[in-house]
C-alpha cells in the first residue's frame, strides 16, 4: 500500500525547450530560456498528497464544528495516520475515506467547507440529526459521490447550485429540512439521480421537468411553496420566489 | 565647603560611572532594538507589534525593548529570546539583522504565516540554543550556516514549503574537536515538508541526538545505520517518506527508543529479530512496507509495547510469542499478510487493549473465553482467517465492542444467547461462517446496531420479529441461511434501512410483508430464493428509493406494484414464481381477468354469443344505412342543382314555390310564372320557350322522391339538346 508520488509532465516541456531555443535568435533565447526556467521549478514544486492524513484533518475539522453528545466521534484520534480506523468512516484500499455514516446520531453544530476535501467519498449519510446552518456549496466538489442523504435536520438556506457537479450521484435526500429558495435548474443534469425528495422545506419557485425530473413522484416536492411544475416557454420558472 | 565640594565631586564620579555603565548596556539594546524596529516595519501592519516602538523623545541611549512583546532579556538588558508563537506574523526574516541579536538563546516564531527563505546570516546567532519556525509558510533550502549553531539542542521546521536536501556539512564531521555542526542537537524536526535526498550518515555523529522526526517528506534512500550509535535517541520517526532497503539491525541496539514510525515507505527484507533488545519500546509502527520473513519474536520483551502494527506487509510465520504476556496492548494491527498461529494460544489478556485486527492472515484456533477480560476492546476484526471453534459467551461482556467482524472463517455453533446485551454495538459481521442454531431472542437489544450480517451460515429457525426493534438498522443481510417460517411483518419498522435488505437463500415461505411499503429508504431488496407465495404487496409503491429488487425463485403471483422501479426492472428479477404478470419480458400481462376461477368460465361464452348476434344485427343495419346514404347523397346533388336553376332565373331561393310546383298537378310551367321582377322580360319567343324548358327541368329535379328526380348525367344531356336544338 505504498504511495508513490505524481511526476510532472516533463517530457513534452524538454520537448518544447528544445524547438524553442533551436529556432529563435540570440537576443529571445535568453528570455524564453528564463521563462521556461521558471515554469520548470514551478513544476517540481507542484507537491503531491502523499497521505491521507489530510482527510483526517477534514473530518477532524468537522468534527470541532459538530456537537456530539452521545460521543458518537469519540474514536475519531487526530493522531493516528489516517482516519481509517475511526467508527462511522469506512475508506478503501487506498486509505481513502468512501464513506461517512452518521446518520441518526444525535449531533447538531453545523457543516463546513473542509468535507469537500473528501475526493474519493461515495456516501454522505448525516440524516436525522440537529445539523443546522448552510450546506456548504463545496460539498459539489465530491464528484464521485453516489448518495447524499442529509434529511431530518435543520440546514437552511438554499440548495447550492454546484450540485450540479455531482455527476456520480444517483440519491439525493434533503427532505425534512429548512431550506429555501428554488430548485436549482442545473440539477436536471445529473443523469444518475434517481431518488430525490426535497419534501418538507421551505422551497418555492417551480418544479424541474427535464432529465432525471421527468420522473420523480410528487411525493417528492409536497409541503413547500412551490408553484407545481415548470412551464416551459410561457412562464418564468422561478416566478414568486 | 571642602566636604561639600568632596560629597558632590563624588556623586558626579558616581553618576558618570552609573552613566556610562547604563548607556553601554542600553547601547547594547539599542542596535538590538533598532534590529527589532527595522524588522517590525519590514512586516507591514502588524497589530501584535504594538508594543514595540519607540518613545517619542527620547534619545537612542534610552531605547530598551525588553519589556516590548515577545521580548525576553538577561540581567545586561541583551535580548536573550523572541517567543511569538501563533500571532498572525506575515511577512519574511530578510530584514531581521541577526547580527545585532548575537545574544539570543531562543527564537519562536512557529504557526505563523511568514514566507521567504531562512536567512543564511541566521548562522551568526552562535549562542541559539532553541529555534522554531514550524508551520509557517518559509520555502527555500536549510542554509549551510546552520551549521554554525553548535550550541543549538532544538531545531524545529515542520510544516513549510523548504525544500532541496540535508547537507551532510550540516552534521559534525565525527573528528574530534568538533568545530562546526550541530553537535549539541536533541531534537531534529523536519515533518511535512518538501525537503528530500538520503539522510547523511554523519548524522550520527550527533551524539546527543533524542529526537529525529522526519514524517511526510521526501527523503528516499537506506535508512542509515550509523542512527545505531545514536545511544540517547528515544524517539525515531521516519513514516511516510520513501525509505527502501533494510532495517539495520543496530538500532535493535538503542535501549533507550521508545518510538519507532518506519510506516508507509518502501522498506523490505526482514525486520532483524534484533529490535526484540528494545528494551524502552512502547510504539513500533512497521505497517504499509514491503517486509517478509518473521515478526521479532521478543518485541514486548520489554513489558511496555502499547501500539503495534504490522499491517499491509508479507509478514509470515507465527505470532510474536512476547506478545501473549504483553498486557500493555492498546492498539494491535497486523491485518494483510500471512501470519499464521493460534488465537487462543498466542494471545493472552489485555486490559487496555482497544482495537485490535488481525484480518487476511491464516490464524487458526478459536477465539477464547479469555477475550473477555478485554473490557476496553471497542474493534475486534479477525475477519479472513482460519478461525474454528465457536463465539464464547463471555464476548458479550465486552459491552464496549462497536465492531464485531469474524467473517470469512470457519466459525462454527450458535450465536451467543445474550447477544442482545452489545449494546453499543454498530457492526457486526459474521458472514461465511458455519453457524448454526437460531438468532437468539434478546436481539432487540442490539439497540445502536447500524450493520447486521449473518449471511452465508447455517443459522435456522425464524427470523426473530425483535429484530424490528433495532432501529438503527441501515444494513441487514441474512442470506444463505435456512431460515424458516414467515417473514416478520416488523421488519417494516425499521425505516432507517438504507442500503441493503436481503432474504435470499433461506425457506421463506408465507407473504411478503405490505409494511414493508414503510422501507422508503431502501435501496436495494432482494428476497430472492425463497418459498414466499401470494402476491407482491400493491404498497410497494411506496417504496420510492428502491434502484434494485430482486423477488425470483418464489412461488408469488399476481400484479407488479406500478410503479417504475417494479416495471421497468430486468426480467430475472422475477424469474421462476408462480405466476406474476405485469409489462415486464418474460411475465404475461395482466388483464381484469386476473382472478380467474370456474363460473368465470360460463360467463365469457354467454358474452361471445350475445356479442356476436348484436355485431351482426349491428352490421346488417349499417350495411343498409349505407346504402341508402349513397343514392340519397347523389340525388340530393341533383335537388340542390334544381333549387340553384331557379335561383338563377328568378333571383331569389325558390322558397316556396318548389312546394307550390309539387302540389300542382301541372307538369308544364312557363317561365311567365317566376320571372326576376328586376329583368326586363325575355322578348324573343324561344328565349322564353327554352327558358321554360328550364324550369320544367329544374321542377323534376326539386321532386320530393329523390328516386324520380332525374340522374346529373341524363340533366347535362337534357341541357345540351335544348342548346343544340335552339341553334
């Protein structure tokens, strides 16, 4: 399991070099040699993450914004290499963390930027908890996440539109919360979703018919204030909101 | 007036002395100060700095920065140490004159955001004993000159963006007296930074070296073996980095190590027995290497061993044997890697022991009785191995466990009866064993379970309906068992399932559960392989997170729930039962005959027969109707030919005139009787004459029986005669 780490692309930069100082005069040799010069260090400091550690600095962040009653965190230990032998986290075999559960646990506090940091995260399962505040927008930056479920808890504020860049996702469950706002539009481009419920808010605007939309149940929308379905060409969709 | 002119010539000689011994020591602190200011105003604004500056008035003698913050002087007013640790310091050292500040002993400037590079004239500060500038934001290469600092015992860089290599210059030479290097050094800490190369061998001519962390950089090469006559060193970290070859076997020799991190490089070979002579050693961190051969045998010889770990190696061959009586295991992972060995023999007791996995080895043996005295375990994962035997009751006294995960062996016997009492329990894992004997009653106890696998065993008996009261449930599998019976409908009440539900592979026999429409979370159901009959419960509906189901090899019939995750499901979801229908390939489609049975049968004939007469009744009169639409259509063109020819001659709609030229008996008429009052009448003789041919014509045309009305053909040839024949 060891990590080896990335090299910079330096082939086609020797590539370029060489065509460069080969077919220019004296004078811009110099320069171009000193501007390639400098692209090159720049290169080689590019760093790659060789531990997971920072993964554990995520979730050890959010863990100080959380408010654990029940000890649910208590095995999260800073110290230890990797937060992989934490309860509630699973990663695979590369030491990195696939999944966070902790749904029904008892915590409230709120969410913050750092769980954006968990690249290689699948499932986000922090239901039926307290957890208020703002989802944080850099929760779109999970790209290979395939459920987030953060139902039953009080975030407020709206659906962050960098949703959109969860391509992996097929649940989405926000239901039974405070939020605001519309229904992003940008959500209809998530071709893997499959179950989505956002009933139980404060939503108002309307409802997406595109893609994935064409399919969800009413069930799905009930008790917001939202003016039923998109009209198409006719009306404003997000009109009233 | 002698003694006076005496006392005051003395005082004056007092005051000079005073003086000039207060202004020399002021002198001092006034280049020192002057250093300080000029560094201050080189960072920008800086709001902790207040402190420092100084007084309006007064003249450069008086300048002490010895009460400013951060500052620390000695008895002569010489700033002996600048401690500003964690204060939000931005900017570089570039301007900070070391070479007023040769009296410093200690400089503090760690978590802070400062940048550049480390000065190369730090080198002057040749009494510095103590320098910290980890966490900052410093990039560049450790300059030469540090190795100027011979008195210094702590040099701290961790977490920066330095780079480049530890010149080997930097370390004492090893011949003696040493002039240069950092002899005196203690602690050495570069973790987490951008510095690589091989560690020099002189390093270990740093004879008082106790500390060397070196974590999370890039250093690459032979762990050197002159760290073997460090004799003081205690702890040695050198994790994350990317090491290779052997351990050398002389730092077995380091009675004093108490932490050894060689984890997650590249090291291999074997680990030499050696390290056994540790005899101080509480942490020893192997794991993620590519070691073969044997684990040392006598690593807890020395009693103190509190953190092992192994894992993700080649490790074979047995189980330390120091570790059976290692009673200060906190934390043991050997899991990946082929150690063999008995459970029951090769471990003892262990009081403080928390977490321990053994997983993907071949340790046979079972697990014994004793591990209940283990009161602290929270993880045991002995997944993957050869474990026989059977559960010991006394592992449901560990009422600390979260995770229970022996799948994967050849466990065998029953589950342990009071089970129910892990109540802190999140996961348990007993797949792909050979259990036996009945869930136990009591499950219901399992109150924080999340994770539920007992899949793959032999487990008998019913499904226990208690086991609808572990709500926290999110994972549950009990295929490939031979459970019996029904399924408890209170398995509809634990709504947080999430991920799995699954049945398959037992005798289930009865219905499936309509509660199980209260699920809506579920995503994946799989009641495959079973005996269940009668039909899928229509509220299945309400399953809306449902993506897979799973219901063939039953005996169920009737409709699919309609919605799309039953309809547009793979055929083999539902392949093999009874008789389901539904638009899904393979079922038949359902119709209202759904339930058919024998007077059904009578009554479908009657409603042929009846249907059949009235269709041919229905058909005979439409024939008909049609028929006689058809000549009526034609003859009505014809009627509508005549009403439009009187039109033309009299200049309105004949009206009733039609009805009068019916009832008249007359077949002739003359156009005298309905001219257009607004022409002037036809003078000539056969202008009237073939005007009256006309009428007589459009007269038979308006006749009331569409069948004397003449055809349009014999009309058109009428028309033309009487135009040929007025010629």
């Amino acid at each position: 399991m060891t990590k080896k780490p990335n090299t910079p692309p330096l082939l086609p930069f020797f590539l370029a070099l060489a065509l460069a100082i080969s077919s220019v005069n004296p004078l811009k040799k110099w320069l171009i040699f000193y501007l390639l010069s400098v692209f090159l260090s720049l290169l080689l400091s590019i760093s790659p993450s060789l531990s997971s550690n920072s993964e554990g600095n995520a979730l050890h962040a959010l863990r100080s914004r959380l408010v654990d009653p029940t000890n649910a965190l208590q095995s999260w230990d800073p110290a230890l290499v990797n937060p992989c032998t934490w309860f509630h986290v699973v990663c695979d075999s590369n030491s990195h963390v696939t999944r966070l559960d902790l749904g029904n646990s008892n915590i409230s506090g709120t969410l913050g930027p750092e769980l954006g940091q968990l690249k290689h995260l699948k499932y986000l399962e922090l239901y039926r908890n307290d957890i208020g505040g703002k989802i944080p927008k850099e929760l779109g930056n999970l790209k290979n996440l395939v459920s987030m479920d953060m139902y039953g808890n009080k975030f407020e504020g709206e659906i962050p539109k960098s949703f959109a860049k969860l391509k992996s996702l097929i649940f989405l469950r926000l239901n039974n919360n405070k939020l605001s706002g519309s229904i992003p539009r940008e959500l209809t481009t998530l071709k893997e979703l499959k179950v989505f419920d956002v009933s139980n808010n404060d939503l108002c605007g309307t409802i997406p018919v595109d893609g994935p939309f064409a399919s969800f149940p009413m069930e799905s929308f009930v008790n917001n204030r939202l003016n039923g379905p998109e009209l198409k060409g006719l009306v404003p969709y997000d009109f009233g909101c | 007036m002698a003694l006076g002119s005496c006392v005051s010539l003395q005082l004056l000689i007092e005051w000079i002395v005073l003086f000039l011994f207060f202004s020399e020591a002021s002198f001092a602190s006034n280049t020192e100060a002057e250093a300080l200011l000029k560094w201050k105003d080189s960072l920008g604004n800086q709001s902790i700095l207040q402190s420092w500056v100084a007084p309006e008035n007064s003249s450069s003698r008086t300048l002490s920065p010895c009460l400013w913050r951060g500052i620390t002087c000695d008895n002569a007013g010489n700033v002996t140490q600048i401690n500003l640790p964690n204060v939000g310091l931005t900017g570089t050292l570039q301007y900070l004159n070391f070479s007023s500040l040769t009296n410093l002993l200690r400089l503090d400037l760690r978590e802070n955001q400062l940048t550049g590079t480390i000065p190369s004239s730090i080198g002057v500060l040749y009494k510095l004993q103590y320098l910290d500038l980890a966490t900052n934001l410093v990039y560049g290469t450790l300059p030469l000159s540090l190795a100027n600092l011979t008195q210094a015992y702590e040099l701290d860089f961790s977490r920066n963006n330095i780079t480049g290599i530890i010149d080997p210059r930097l370390f004492p030479d090893g011949s003696a007296p040493n002039k240069t290097g950092l002899v005196s050094l203690k602690n050495f800490l570069l973790q987490k930074t951008r510095i690589g190369g091989r560690i020099p061998e002189e390093i270990g001519n740093c004879k008082f070296l106790s500390l060397l962390a070196l974590d999370e950089s890039r250093f690459y090469g032979p762990i050197p073996s002159s760290l073997g006559n460090l004799s003081e060193l205690t702890v040695l970290r050198l994790s994350g980095n990317l090491f290779s070859g052997n351990i050398p076997p002389n730092i077995g020799t380091l009675s004093k190590l108490t932490d050894l991190h060689l984890l997650t490089n590249q090291l291999s070979g074997f680990v030499p027995a050696e390290l056994g002579n540790l005899s101080s050693l509480t942490v020893l961190h192997l794991a993620e290497n590519q070691f073969t051969g044997h684990l040392p045998q006598q690593i807890c010889q020395g009693g103190k061993l509190v953190n092992f770990s192994a894992a993700y190696n080649n490790f074979s061959g047995p189980i330390p044997v120091s570790l059976k009586k290692c009673h200060t295991l906190y934390r043991v992972r050997l899991e990946h890697n082929q150690l063999s060995g008995f459970l029951d023999q090769d471990f003892g007791v262990y009081p403080n022991l928390t977490y321990i996995d053994l997983s993907f080895n071949k340790v046979r043996g079972e697990l014994s009785p004793k591990w209940g005295e283990c009161k602290n375990l929270t993880a045991l994962r002995v997944a993957g191995n050869l474990l026989g035997g059977k559960i010991p009751d006394e592992v449901v006294l560990l009422n600390q466990l979260r995770v229970i995960d022996l799948s994967s062996n050849q466990i065998s016997g029953e589950l342990p009866a009071q089970l129910g009492k892990l109540s802190n329990l999140l996961v348990l894992n007993l797949k792909d064993n050979m259990l036996s004997g009945q869930v136990p009653v009591g499950i219901e106890g399992l109150s924080s379970l999340e994770d539920l696998d007992l899949s793959s065993n032999m487990l008998s008996g019913p499904i226990p309906y208690q086991i609808g009261e572990c709500s926290k449930l999110r994972f549950l599998s009990l295929g490939m068992n031979s459970f019996k019976g029904t399924i408890p409908y209170q398995i509809g009440n634990l709504v947080g399932l999430h991920d799995l539900l699954d049945l398959s592979y037992n005798l289930l026999s009865g219905g499936i559960p309509s509660q199980f429409a209260k699920l809506t979370s579920l995503a994946q159901l799989n009641l495959s392989h079973n005996k269940l009959s009668g039909s899928i419960p229509a509220s299945l509906s309400n399953m809306l997170s449902l993506v897979s189901v799973n219901f063939s090899h039953n005996n169920l019939e009737g409709p699919l729930p309609d919605t799309s995750i039953f309809q547009l499901a793979d055929p083999d979801s539902y392949s093999n039962n009874k008789d389901l229908c539904g638009e899904v390939q393979g079922l038949r489609r359902c119709t209202t005959r759904a339930n058919e049975k024998d007077g059904g049968m009578k009554k479908s004939k009657l409603v042929i027969i009846v249907a059949s007469i009235a269709s041919a009744l229905f058909l005979s009169l439409a024939l008909a109707e049609l028929a006689y639409t058809m000549e009526v259509n034609e003859k009505s063109d014809v009627y509508s030919f005549g009403v439009l020819a009187f039109e033309v001659l009299m200049g309105k709609h004949p009206g009733e005139l039609i009805s009068y030229l019916h009832s008249s008996a007359n077949q002739e008429i003359h156009f005298e009787d309905a001219p257009d009052p607004r022409l002037p009448p036809p003078a000539e003789r056969k202008a009237v004459d073939l005007l009256s041919r006309v009428i007589t014509l459009a007269r038979s045309c308006t006749r009331v029986d569409p069948r004397s009305r003449p055809t349009m053909r014999t009309v058109s040839q009428l028309l033309e005669m009487k135009a040929a024949g007025s010629e």
